[in-house]
C-alpha cells in the first residue's frame, strides 16, 4: 500500500527487498545491525501485527518506522494503545523532512486505533534527533523513570547507556471531548497523492 506520494518522497509498505538494503546501509554508515529486527517486522506485519513502513527518497529506502496496532512491553504494554517501534532515517537522507513524514503517517495509522500513541526512546547521543524531534511533536514521558530491558530502572542503580536503556513516553492524538460533546481531531492529514 502507498501511503504518500510527492515527487521526491514515497511512503509506502515495507518489502522483503527493503530489509537487506536498510541493513546494508545502516551497517556501512557505522551501526551495529542485524538483518534479523527487519525480518521479525515483515513477520509481525504478516501476522497483522503492526504496519512496516518506508519511505523511499528518490527511489531509494531512506527510513522506516513501525506502528503496533497495540504495545506489549513496557508501562504502556497490555493497555490497548498502540506503539511506534524501530523509527530510523538513514543518515544521508536526513534533514529532508522524510522522518517528520513517516512520523505524521505513523500517528495517522495509530489513531486509527486508539486516541493516543506511545513510545520508548534510547537516552545515548545517538537517539538525539529523535529525542528532540518527539519533544517537538508533543510527546511526554510517561513518569516511571527510565526503563533497561523491559523494566523500570530503580534510583541510584547503575545501568548501561545502551540501546536498552529507554524513556516511555505518549501523545494524544484527538481529544475526547472537544468542548462540545464530539470527539476533535488534532492529527495533520496527509495527501496520499493515489
């Protein structure tokens, strides 16, 4: 299915193709990658789990990003709301406006099931664009602290600034009850150009 389509930027159903190419990649601009997280999406896209997106930029895969139609770890897990997982934008492709476009799809799809989306976001160097972008976008932690694995990490624990060590975080994306008794809408729709 193609969700967005620009002159320059597609977004569309993530491929069996698209999970060697993002791996390849990822892996020649420095990261520590397995072809095996792309695998286990389209698996879990297939069973109707969650949506797998890409954005091509140019013809290109340039970003991904994953919508679970419900979270299952973490403080949102087994609350019916559903998660944003595996958000990433090539780094040669940045700053093109595809992560905002991905992002404003993923929450598009989210509330199609729930009237807010949820999140977990690393806390090392390497997660500060999307820190800032998902502080931007009005997201807001969720209050238990910050998770490793898939646990609260207690105060004063030591811990490892790795890619487990984690900040929930949530977003409403319509109001129940706009002021006078209907539901508001505050997601921005976009065009799909089909």
């Amino acid at each position: 299915m193609i969700y967005v389509r620009t002159d320059s930027l597609l977004i569309r159903d993530m491929k069996t193709e698209d999970a060697q190419t993002i791996t390849e990649e990822e892996i020649a601009q420095g990261w520590h990658q397995s072809i095996d997280k792309y695998l286990t999406r389209l698996e879990h896209q297939k069973q109707g789990l969650c949506i797998s997106l890409v954005a091509e930029y140019k013809g290109c895969a340039a970003g991904y990003i994953n919508v679970y139609k419900k979270s299952i770890e973490g403080p949102f897990g087994n609350r019916d709301i559903p998660e944003i997982v595996d958000f990433g934008v090539l780094e040669k492709y940045r700053c093109k406006g595809i992560g905002t476009a991905l992002m404003d799809q993923a929450e598009l799809i989210a509330g199609q099931y729930a009237d807010r989306v949820c999140l977990g976001v690393g806390l090392h160097s390497g997660y500060g664009s999307a820190q800032r972008m998902y502080a931007k976008r009005g997201y807001i932690p969720d209050g238990s602290g910050v998770w490793y694995g898939n646990s609260v990490c207690p105060p004063y624990e030591q811990c490892s600034n790795d890619d487990d060590l984690v900040l929930y975080m949530s977003k409403v994306l319509r109001q129940q009850n706009g002021g006078n008794g209907e539901k508001r809408d505050t997601q921005k729709r976009i065009p799909s150009g089909d």
